[in-house]
C-alpha cells in the first residue's frame, strides 16, 4: 500500500496534535482547520493518550493480563502500549495493528520488545476484523486460548456504520478467550456544544468521510452487540476527532 501524503490520515493528524514529527501538510491543514473549531483538541488527544497507559497499567497490574492487541495503533509516541505493559512485566506480548503504511514502517524501526515479550505488527483494517485474526504475525506472537486485551482507542469513530462497528468488535471479541478484556475510547457529542458540531459537519471533519460522533446511547448500542460480558474496561474520550 503506497501513503498518499497529499490527503489527511487521522494517524498522522493525531501525531500532530500529540507534537509529533511524522505528519505532512495536509495532515496539518486538517487539524489546525479542527482545532480552530474546537480549541480543546490537543488536551483531548493528550487526555485520550493517558487513559490509553492508565488501563494497559491497569490491565498488567490488577487484571494479570500478558497479551494485547492494539488496534488503529496510530504512530509511535511516547509510552506506547509494550511499553507501559512490559515495563511492569517484561514477558508482555503486543500486536500492533493499523491501515497506515507509514505507522508500520515507524513501528517496525521504533516499537522495540523487551528481551522475554515481543511485540509485532500487522498492516491491517479494523473494517476487516477476520484478516486481522487471521494473520499469521497474530497467531504466532498471540494465543488465542489465553486471556486478551483488546485495544481500540480512538479508533471505533471511523467507522461510520454503527452495525459495522459492533460487528467488527464482535468479531474481534468473539474471537477473545474467558477472561480477556476490551478497552474503548470514543469521540463524543454529548460534551459538545452545538454550534461546534455545526461547524465541524459543515467542514466535513464530522460525517461519514471523517469522525463519527457517537453519545454515551449510541455508543453503548455498538458496544452491547458484543453480547457475552467480555467487556471488562468501556470509556468514554471527548474527542473531536
């Protein structure tokens, strides 16, 4: 897959808001154009990425999780998930999985394991979650008869059709062992004020070629196609993309 550089990804734009290097001008464009509609974007994108190392803490210290699967991983920064998780316990194994060719050349030169876990990568869409479970990077670094945690932070409001979304997380959790968790993050309209909302569909930052918004209902309503209580961790971010 070739990275077109003249059109906005939300991998590169995150990075951006994250002060990172590795996004180009159209990257740029795209979240300054956001960010002047709602200022509070940067602090989201801050905020998204401590609950991410909050609940990989959470997971390794309280649950004994020694597995992830980290979805829509985005680009390298600092405290990433083997990181956080292997700094309590070396032994911890990640698969990293995203759509963007440039996350993976980064990942693979950058996202170094600890000598007794691994980390490894797929390039992959969440839109096709039996790929992803089918890949032999997952089967051979992951097992699947073993707790999981499944990662997807700022990453379900891509997807615009919610029965595509839950579908893609029922299969991703059907696919989980007893005992294994889900980790969700989501961009939110319930804390926005309206006139933003207007403003970010009316520049196609918000709708069906971008961000989803989802409230705390809609949301639960993708999320409760699961079914069988796998769930162990659901929350919220006030994300505007």
């Amino acid at each position: 897959m070739s990275i077109d550089t003249s059109v906005a990804h939300p991998a590169r734009r995150y990075d951006y808001w994250l002060d990172g290097k590795d996004d180009f001008a159209a990257d740029r464009e795209s979240a300054d154009a956001i960010e002047k509609i709602y200022p509070h974007i940067r602090t989201s994108a801050r905020q998204n990425r401590m609950f991410l190392q909050r609940a990989v803490r959470y997971l390794v210290e309280q649950a004994g999780i020694r597995q992830f699967l980290d979805v829509g991983t985005g680009l390298p920064a600092a405290g990433n998930t083997h990181q956080v998780a292997q700094s309590i316990a070396p032994q911890c194994r990640i698969v990293y999985v995203d759509n963007d060719p440039l996350v993976m050349v980064h990942a693979r030169a950058l996202l170094t394991s600890s000598a007794q876990g691994r980390t490894a990568y797929i390039e992959a869409d969440l839109r096709e979650p039996q790929t992803i479970l089918a890949d032999e990077t997952l089967t051979g670094a992951l097992d699947l008869a073993q707790p999981i945690a499944v990662l997807l932070v700022a990453v379900l409001h891509f997807l615009p059709d919610d029965s595509a979304a839950g579908a893609a997380v029922k299969s991703l959790v059907d696919a989980m062992a007893p005992g294994s968790y889900l980790v969700v993050s989501h961009a939110t309209d319930d804390l926005m004020d309206h006139g933003s909302i207007e403003a970010l569909t009316a520049a196609g930052h918000v709708g069906k070629t971008d961000t989803t918004l989802r409230g705390k209902a809609r949301g639960r309503g993708v999320l409760r196609r699961t079914g069988d209580g796998r769930a162990g961790i659901a929350d919220r971010q006030r994300m505007a993309a």
